[in-house]
C-alpha cells in the first residue's frame, strides 16, 4: 500500500511516519506546506490511501483559516475525482468544527467537502473530530499546553496557569496512531466520524501537579504509577521533552568497609529497588522482619544466604552466583543474612515491597549462630 500524508512535518504527521515506516508493507509519500497544490494531481494517481493531516490553526490573519484549512480540501476532492479513482481519505477534523469561530468554520467546510467527495464518486472518508493531542514531538509554546508545560518544566523554567479549575479534554498520540492504522488497514467500520478513545478529562492544574511530581521525583525517587492510563502517557511525553543533558541524574550512594548500598527507584504502593555490594568474606543481614518481604538477585560473585526461624530454630542455607539467574526471597520471622563466599566482589539487586521507614523499619537485630 501506498499512502499520502498531507501535514507530514506537523505533530500528528511525524508520529504517524514513525510508525507507518515500521511496516514493510506501507510505502509514505509526504506533502507538506513547501510542496505546490499542483503535486496533488499526479499523487493522487499513485497513492492507495490519503492521511489529510494539514491544516492551520494559528495563522497570522483570519484569512488564513479558509486557505489552510478548507481550499487545501478542496484541492485534495479535484485531485482525486480527476484521478479517476476512489483513494479513501482519512481527515483530522477538530473537536471545534461545531463552534462559531473562524477555524471551527474551516474546518467544518473541509468537513462538508469530503462528504460530498464521498457522494460524488464514492471515496470512503473517514473524519476525526480530535480534542486536544498530546504526545512526544508537539511543540511548545505553540497551542499545546501539555507540550509548553512539559519543555518548561523539564527545564525548571515556570509555567503560566489562567484557570487551574479549567477542563481539558486529552486524547494521546499514540491512541490517534492506532486509530489511524486501523482505519488504514480496514479494521473499522465506523464512518464517516470516527472517535478516539481514551479521551482523558483533567483539569489544567491537575496537569501541572503530575507533570511537577515527575520532575520531582528524581529527587525523592518515588515514582509516580506510570505503568498505566494517563499518567503513562503523560510520563512518556514529559521525559520525550527532557533535554539531553538531563538523561542521565545520580541517585546516593551510602558506603561502608562491607561495601555500597545504592536505591535506584521506589514505588507509592510496591516498594522499592536498590543494590549492593559485598566484599568477598562480607556478611550482610542479620535480622529479620514480621511484615516486610525481600527479594534478592546475585548478578556477580557467589552468595551464601542463611535462614533461621526465630521461634523454631530451624535453619536454612543456600548458595547462588550471578551464572545462574534466582531469586531468593526473605519469608517474614526468619533472621537472614548473605555472604559473599568467592572471591571478588558480590554485586546484589534487591527490591522490598516496602519503602524504608526509618521511624518503623520492621528490621530487627539477630545473628545467626
């Protein structure tokens, strides 16, 4: 297949092409504002399928709503009709082409034009009406304040809130991808509007709030629960606005003769993560807990944990090295510890699924004899 993408330098476009090109089977032809109307004729005649992505919505005069918006359509409808072929387009629409403004006009009209292409000759059109799109590659200080929060915030710089009460309506660019793709591929019947979900509802101070909490999080190194829904969205697009300088940050390191001990990550509900290491001959541990629960994974050098039960007397010992990965995990009322029984450094991960509590550390003191 072989597809048009109108607007391919825009926002939208760029991803679009990003995951277009991951296909072996989808051949991309770009226009964009550079390329004379003229090209749109001879395309047409080559093209399987039309992604109509351009559009102006920050123009310089009024003016240029009608150009941008609804001729640039019109051009496309002559183009394919003079084709002689029925290529479906695919427009992005806007959640504004029901409001009484200069753009939401344009864009209704372009609107009107494709679905009289679409009863003319019979070229499926298939129509977004989006809300706000955020997502990696959007431009700041632009009409995205997800985009302007983002740069500003991974910048330290400060951000301008009106109404932090105000409602914004979010849909994520890589849901719009899906969407698009589907429709490409013949997944969808919907038609002509065709939604995206999810649409996210947020206020504009909520927004800031996560957006700041990432950033603080380097600090704290609590993440926030980034696994899922709109916070994973919004994380993968505030660090897709990280300067190169800040792909990297150092996390404390707490060293003692036994070694260092370093946390990398904590969660709000799943604990945390962290590492050490032992000198061969070291021992780490003696203690145990009543709630808190341990998981070790030796990834160099060659330990040898031991386990007594703290009313039972019952002992355990076991030995792992970093040849074979295994977790071992610490069961509540045994007192443990680890040695390093080879002969160069033990390097250890450890999660515990809880955040150390210094005021409550259910940690108690108990060698093993």
């Amino acid at each position: 297949m072989k597809v048009l993408i109108t607007g391919s330098n825009g926002f939208v476009g760029k991803n679009l092409i990003a995951h277009l090109r991951e296909r072996k089977d989808v051949e991309v032809v770009c226009f964009t504002r550079d390329d004379d109307v003229a090209q749109l004729l001879p395309l047409m005649a080559t093209v399987d399928f039309v992604f109509h992505l351009a559009g102006v919505n920050r123009p310089e005069t009024v003016a240029e709503f009608k150009v941008g918006n609804t001729d640039l359509t019109l051009a496309l409808c002559d183009a394919i009709k003079a084709s002689g072929k029925t290529t479906p387009v695919l427009y992005t629409s806007s959640s504004q082409a029901t409001s009484d403004n200069p753009y939401g006009s344009s864009k209704l009209a372009a609107e009107q034009a494709l679905l009289e292409l679409e009863r003319s000759i019979g070229a499926p059109v298939h129509l977004f009406r989006l809300p706000n799109v955020f997502g990696k590659w959007a431009r700041p200080n632009y009409n995205s304040a997800v985009a302007t929060f983002c740069h500003n915030i991974a910048r330290g710089l400060p951000i301008q809130i009106n109404d932090p009460l105000a409602r914004v309506n979010l849909v994520y660019i890589d849901d719009v991808i899906a969407r698009f793709v589907s429709v490409m591929d013949g997944e969808l019947s919907a038609k002509p509007f065709v939604e995206v979900s999810p649409i996210y509802d947020i206020t504009v101070g909520e927004l800031a709030n996560q957006l700041n909490a990432f950033r603080n999080s380097r600090n704290t190194l609590i993440s926030e629960p980034v696994g899922t829904g709109l916070v994973r969205a919004l994380y993968s697009t505030y660090v897709s606005y990280l300067p190169v300088e800040s792909f990297t940050y150092d996390v404390p390191k707490y060293s003692d003769p036994r070694g260092v001990f370093v946390e990398m990550l904590k969660t709000g509900d799943s604990g945390q993560f962290s590492y050490f290491t032992a000198h061969p001959g070291v021992t780490r541990g003696g203690h145990y807990h009543h709630t808190k629960t341990e998981k070790f994974l030796v990834i160099k050098g060659t330990a040898c944990f031991r386990f007594r039960h703290i009313v039972s007397g019952d002992f355990y010992e076991l030995l792992t090295t970093g040849e074979t990965p295994r977790i071992v995990e610490t069961v509540p009322g045994w007192t443990h510890d680890i040695t390093n029984v080879g002969e160069e450094e033990m390097i250890v991960m450890l999660w515990a699924n809880e955040i150390f509590d210094r005021e409550r550390p259910d940690t108690y003191a108990m060698p093993i004899e």
